[in-house]
C-alpha cells in the first residue's frame, strides 16, 4: 500500500514531518470534541479536532491570555480536502466578524491578540479588528519566498495586527530583543565598544525590535519542523508574539491550529495552549510535533534567550543544532 504523501519518493534529507497510516489511527485518539462547558483545566494542553464554530461556545469565558488567529485568508486554497473559497469583500468581512464574536468571550480584559493577514485581507480584517478591539501595530514580516508576477510586484511579505482587549496588557520588550551583526562597531573614547559587544565569533548589538520583520525564515524541506501544510507558519514567527506578549503559564489559543505551530512553540516557552482544527491530519501532526518537543525544545533562529538575525547564528547555537539533528544554519 502506498505511503501517505508520497513519502518513499522524498529526497534522503527531507525531513519534512509526516504521519503513516498507522501514526495516524494511534495520534488521533488523543484529539477531543467539546460538545459542553469546559474548564481550563479540560482543555488546556490539548488538541481539538472540530470546527472552531462548534467548539468555541463552549470554552471557559475569560481565561485566555494570548489569542493567534491565523485564520483562512480571502483566497481560494485546498487545505487538505477542505477548500476554503475566496469570498466577494463584505462577504469576508461578515465572516470574519463572526469569528471574532465567537472568540471574544474567552478573551481576558488584559488578552492580547495577534492576527495573520496578506495584504488583500489585510484591509478587510483591520476595520472589524478596529471595533472589536484596540490595534496596537500591523507587523509586516518578509516571507522571502514567493512566486513572481509579471504584471505586479512579487506578494512575499505577510501582515500581522497587534491588537488588545483593553489598555492594560502584557509586552515584555526585553523578550523579544533582535541580535544583530555590527558592521561598523562604534567605541567611545576610551576604546570601549558603544552599544554593542565583542564576542568570539563577531561584534553585536542587541536592537530593539520594529514592526517589520526580515530575520524570519519559511520552513522548507531540510527543516524538522516542515510539514506539508500550505501556510504553515515558522516557529520563530510565532515565538516572538509568545514571549511578547504571555509569560509563563499563561494560556494561548489558536482557533485555527494547523500544522501546530502554536501549540509546539507554547510548549517550548512553557505556555500552556488550546489549539482547534478541523482537518484530522493537521492534528496529529500537531501531536506528533508536540511529541517531539518533549526532547527537543530548541527553536530555529532563537537561541540563548535571543533572537538571531538571519544567518547569524552563534557558534554555540550552531553546535547545538548539529548535535540535535536540524542542521540549519539559518535563523
């Protein structure tokens, strides 16, 4: 019988995460439905398989810390068998909307929330975001893929809105510093470095992060945490608006889940989750990646409690990703 996937017909060093048959009939029995009320404690650190309209009304009202909507965007994309179609402009909107009434009760007064956008519905989702929430920021992130255009400029940035539920909400800034090779090291008059620090393996600067974002690196085909799924987000993507904006147990929720970015990258930084998704097989790649997680914590470009620019890694962090098995060079 033929593998899922066509996974005898991958390169040797595709380590792109599948799930076998048999893989699949075992993961799935850890999924769950909610068909009513539920505490933190029923569904936290868990993977529901259902869709998000069902399952919503029935989590706990105000528990949530941390809301990452990556929702379809207004386009048309087969996701695994469920085809999600582009919509006239109002028609997304309403739609959109819906979603965020049905998610706003969990919400706590002091939730942040982070929604993924391309451009187009970009400008669809941020006059309901503007009435149901506060816009803090539009993040824009350089995807550094894309196809090209001949009659356009090539689509290879994303958007993100930072939103919050109210004026008091958690940004921990020094989380989420960026470190960057200095070109041209500035001293003072003493000779000492200004800003900056000499390391074995070069000079650099912790920056303050900015609402654009070019050190993010799509998952491809040599990378563990690949999956098949057609808008997977990065770790490192998702890893910045964790330790931004939760600390430590707080729970965060993807209605939306995937592949299971989310979830995986929660409990990397010791977050508790509740990821919803309906497609089964997203899901168990979900729980096959937060199996894996258990032995390995380390996310891509992030390393000694910084985030590296792209392909500026330390020689520590490079060793350790040797020694684990990822072998990428790039953050």
């Amino acid at each position: 019988m033929e593998e899922r996937l066509n996974v005898n017909q991958r390169a040797p060093r595709n380590r792109t995460l599948y799930c076998t048959d048999e893989e699949l009939r075992e993961l799935s029995k850890s999924l769950i439905k909610v068909a009513d009320d539920v505490c933190v404690e029923d569904v936290a650190d868990t993977v529901i398989n259902q869709d998000m309209v069902a399952a919503m009304p029935f989590l706990p009202h105000e528990s949530v810390d941390l809301l990452v909507l990556d929702p379809p965007y207004n386009l048309s994309k087969n996701y695994n068998g469920h085809l999600f179609r582009r919509r006239e402009s109002g028609d997304y909107q309403k739609w959109f909307a819906s979603v965020i009434e049905l998610i706003k009760p969990t919400l706590r007064r002091t939730a942040t929330i982070y929604v993924c956008a391309d451009w187009s519905t970009s400008l669809l989702v941020a006059p309901v975001l503007e009435e149901h929430m506060v816009i803090r920021n539009r993040i824009t992130w350089e995807r550094e893929k894309g196809r090209g255009a001949v009659h356009n400029w090539k689509n290879n940035t994303e958007d993100i809105w930072h939103c919050t539920n109210s004026e008091e909400y958690t940004f921990n800034v020094d989380n989420v510093k960026l470190k960057r090779r200095v070109i041209a090291p500035y001293r003072n008059q003493d000779g000492k470095p200004k800003d900056w620090t000499e390391e074995a393996n070069g000079n650099f600067r912790l920056t303050y992060p900015s609402n654009v974002w070019t050190d993010i690196t799509v998952p491809f085909w040599s990378m563990t945490e690949n999956t098949d799924h057609p808008t997977q987000k990065p770790e490192k993507l998702i890893a910045k608006l964790i330790l931004a904006s939760s600390n430590p147990d707080d729970l965060v929720l993807d209605p939306f889940l995937g592949s299971g970015t989310t979830a995986v990258v929660s409990k990397k930084l010791r977050r508790r989750f509740v990821g919803i998704e309906l497609n089964q097989e997203y899901c168990c790649w979900a729980v096959k990646r937060l199996n894996a997680a258990e032995a390995n914590q380390s996310i891509q470009g992030y390393s000694d409690g910084v985030f590296w620019e792209r392909n500026s890694l330390s020689d520590r962090s490079k060793k350790s990703e040797s020694k684990d098995g990822q072998g990428e060079m790039f953050s």
